[in-house]
C-alpha cells in the first residue's frame, strides 16, 4: 500500500513584460561543439557566441537573455560561473555535468573556521547580491578539492550570497531547485523570499542545504537520503546561524546524525520524516559558528516542527526524480521529486514535491508559495 504526500507549486521563469510568443528570443542554448561551447537560439541553429571556455559561453548567455539553458555534455570550466545581473534563469540538463578545470586561475571566496585563512571556496555557480535568480540544477557539479598543510581550496556547487556592507540581506526574491547530483552542500547567505522546492540528494553531503543570516525564504522538500541500503547521513538541513521566519515543508533524513540542526535561527516546519531510527532528530542551541554571514547576532532561537515520523521498519529508499526532457519539454514543464521507503512486507511510503515551471510570461496556473 502507498502513501503519497503530493505538493504542486507553479513558477514562471521570465518577467512578465516577455510576451508568451518571444521566449526564444529570449533563450539561449548551451551546448559542446566540437572543442568549443557555443550558445543558439531555440529552434535556430545560428552561433551567437562561441569559446573554448565553457564558463564564459554560459556567462555570455546570463548577460545577454533571461533564460540560459545548459544542455546534455561535459563542460571543464576555468573559473566559477558568476550570475552578472537579477532576473535571469539558469537550468542545467539532466545530462549536463560541470567540473573545474584544476590549472585554471580560481576565484575564491573566504570561510570562517578554527583555522583562519586556510580554506579557499570556490562556489561553481555564484549569485553574489542579484535579485530573483532562478537556478534549475537537473545535472551534475563534480566537487574539487586539494589540500596541503598550509591551505585547502575545494568548490561548493551553488551558492546565493546576499551578504553587504550595511549587514543585512543584500539578496531578495528567487528560486533554487535541485533534482541533480553534487556532493557538497548548497548555500543561502544573507537572502530573503528565496524559494526553494526541492534540494533532494543521494550523496550523503554535510547538510543537502545549508542557511545563514535568511529571512521569510519558503523551503518545500529538502531530502537526504543514505547512498547504499540501510545507510546513515548527516544532517538534512542547517540552519547554522541568524536566520529569521523560514518555513518548511518537509525534511527528509535516513538515520541522520541531525535531520535539522537549528542554531540561533526561528523556523516553524510542518512535518520531519525519519527514514530508520535517527541517530539525533534536532540539533539546537542559541550559539552558533557563522562561515559566511555578516547578520548581528540575535542570540535566540525557536524551533517548531509540526509533525515527525520516525520509519522504524523502513528496509530501503531511493530517489526518484522526473525532470523534463530538454530540448523538447520547453518552454513550459513539470519537475517532481519522490523519496519511496520500503517498508517491511514490501509496503510503500511516497513522499511527493512537485513544481511547474514556465519559460513564458504568464504562469499556466496557480500555485501555493
């Protein structure tokens, strides 16, 4: 017997000055050519722009149009991708995978740890300070890493960085979506009404989605699930340090060592789901270590979570994803993530997230936030 738990939420991906009839011209594809990336039109096979360095082929496209497209191939890139301006969409294929090219001369941003100035992060796709930046990620970000006594340097997947002079959140509005694979974890810093349907991962990362210094961003489905039958995982989420009225729908963890891990942050979460006995549920307390933020410290924090359910019997899990087939599926479709638990006697649990997206202007319906 299955059980599903179905959520749908509609998005659309251009501003609403975009006439329903111009998002090609809006759009732009990139794909591998030969030794080269090149950047198309939909439905239009003229070059616009081509480069050995697939980094600067992507950034071209986010400077030039709304909606940037990476299609299935393997793109070594020399540097992180940098979002230029607000307002743009980035989605990554399915069969698209991003790896760092290692000799190439890397950006990097500074982390607070017990040893300062040791690590260098290098964010692969960087949103520092634009507003409502939509980023789709159906692919794959391979990590890099290299460390020796004096420094380490490693890459992050994606991060949105809001962070400013004035210490307060310098990034409004947006959109993060991640159905694809990477095995670090994902960033919000110093942001507000960033929208995050689903970060569902299989990789075992520290935390599938990490917050510092948010406030009023809308989480729907943030999974981490064990990569091998009858594993463990870290945390779900963590909200490290100073973030203010977040709320999710549900978090998903399988034998975590914390599914969430509240340190001086206020969040209200509907429903938290144990996949086998958790090592510990929540994680909490007013102290917190900050690696990026530039928020005051507040020193409180609350956490109230609805509903928990702890799958005593659960003998596997998997994910399963449904992501559009691109090209083809555009301008309009749906995304759905489903966490299936087996239980014993060969039951069914699903646990369902579901988004609409729509490259056009008008939404094609109306959703939840």
């Amino acid at each position: 017997m299955s059980r599903f738990f179905p959520l749908l939420t509609v998005f659309t991906l251009s501003t609403t000055s975009l006439v329903r009839a111009e998002w090609r011209q809006d759009t732009v594809f990139i794909q591998r050519k030969d030794d080269t990336t090149v950047a198309r039109h939909p439905g239009n096979d003229a070059i616009l722009f081509s480069h050995a360095d697939p980094q600067l082929a992507i950034e071209w496209g986010l400077r030039n149009v709304t909606n940037t497209v990476v299609l299935g191939g393997t793109y070594t890139v020399s540097d992180r991708i940098d979002i230029p301006r607000p307002g743009v969409t980035l989605i990554i294929d399915r069969e698209a995978i991003l790896r760092l090219n290692p000799e190439g001369r890397h950006t990097t941003i500074d982390f607070r740890s017990r040893n300062p100035g040791y690590w260098q992060i290098l964010p692969m796709i960087y949103n520092k300070g634009h507003d409502d930046v939509r980023v789709l990620l159906f692919g794959t970000i391979e990590k890099w890493k290299v460390e020796n006594e004096d420094n380490g340097k490693q890459t992050l997947p994606i991060m949105f960085d809001g962070r400013n002079e004035q210490g307060t959140c310098g990034l409004s509005g947006g959109l993060l979506m991640v159905t694809g694979h990477a095995t670090d974890s994902f960033w919000l810093v110093d942001a507000e009404r960033v929208r995050v349907p689903v970060v569902a991962l299989d990789t075992n990362p520290l935390a599938s989605l990490v917050l510092e210094g948010c406030e009023d961003c809308h989480l729907g489905l943030i999974a981490s699930i064990a990569p091998e039958q009858g594993g463990n995982t870290e945390e779900t989420i963590d909200l490290n340090s100073r973030n203010i009225d977040i709320t999710i729908e549900r978090l998903v963890g399988e034998r975590s060592q914390e599914i969430i891990d509240c340190n001086e942050s206020h969040v209200v979460v509907q429903d938290v789901v144990s996949i086998g006995r958790p090592r510990k549920m929540f994680g909490r307390g007013p102290a917190s270590g900050p690696r990026y933020t530039d928020r005051r410290p507040f020193g409180s924090r609350s956490l109230d979570v609805r509903n928990t359910s702890i799958l005593h019997d659960a003998m596997s899990s998997r994910l399963v994803h449904e992501v559009p087939e691109l090209p083809g599926a555009l301008p309009s479709f749906t995304v759905q993530t489903t966490v299936e638990v087996t239980l014993r006697n060969n039951r069914r649990k699903h646990y369902q997230r579901s988004a609409h997206f729509d490259l056009r202007g008008k939404p094609a319906g109306r959703g939840g936030r």
